[in-house]
C-alpha cells in the first residue's frame, strides 16, 4: 500500500490555537497508529527554537512554544484517502494548520533504505 509524506505548517501565531486542539489530533493520531494508517508523525519547530538555537523554550505542558507544524507518513491505498485523513483532523477542522500550506506526496522507497523498508513491510 502507498506511503505519503504529510507536511502541515501551522498559521503564523497559533501555538495557543495548536495547544487548544492538541489532544483532539493526538487521539485521532493514536487511532491511526492502531489501524496501520499513521506510521510516524511529529511537530516542527521554527528556526529560532531548533537545536541551532542558544535557548529552547518550552511551556508547562513540556511542549515546545516554537513549534511550526506537523509532519506525518500515512499508509493509505489513495492519496484522497489520505487527504481525507488530513481534512478530517481537528488541526486542519480548526484552523491551525494553513491550508493553504500544505502539501501530501507519495513516498517512494528506495533499495537499501532500511527504515523505509521496515514501514513498508506491514
């Protein structure tokens, strides 16, 4: 089955926005690792908050207050399936992800490459 590349930049200033729906797109994530839908997902931060950074900030819920955006790799037999998922999620519902931003790509793997390999062979 098809993997695909989620890359989902929040809108400019929405960490309280991101904080508010956390949970809610926490939970649908956890689903889709139950499933076999959602293999890896993880937020970004901005380039003043990366490990460049001299000081990483980070609030009282341990969460980074750089944070920039998702990045997801789902497992779906259509790319509309998977931009189903995208759509359907409390980030994208709610309006802290820029729709406008974000793009899905098929992942092609490569022969060699190990950590593909091992995600492909669900």
């Amino acid at each position: 089955m098809p993997l695909y590349l989620a890359y989902c930049p929040d809108k400019e200033g929405n960490f309280a926005g991101r904080m508010k729906e956390r949970q809610a797109h926490v939970s649908a994530s956890a689903a889709g690792k139950k499933a076999g839908t959602t293999l890896f997902g993880r937020a970004f931060v901005d380039d003043a908050h990366s490990h460049h950074a001299t000081e990483r900030q980070k609030t009282p819920e341990d969460q980074h207050d750089g944070m920039a955006g998702s990045v997801m790799i789902y497992r779906y037999p259509t790319i509309e399936a998977c931009w189903a998922r995208i759509r359907g999620d409390a980030y994208w519902v709610e309006g802290v992800w820029d729709r406008e931003r974000v793009v899905v790509r098929e992942i092609i793997g490569a022969e060699g490459d190990d950590a593909l390999r091992l995600v492909m062979e669900k």
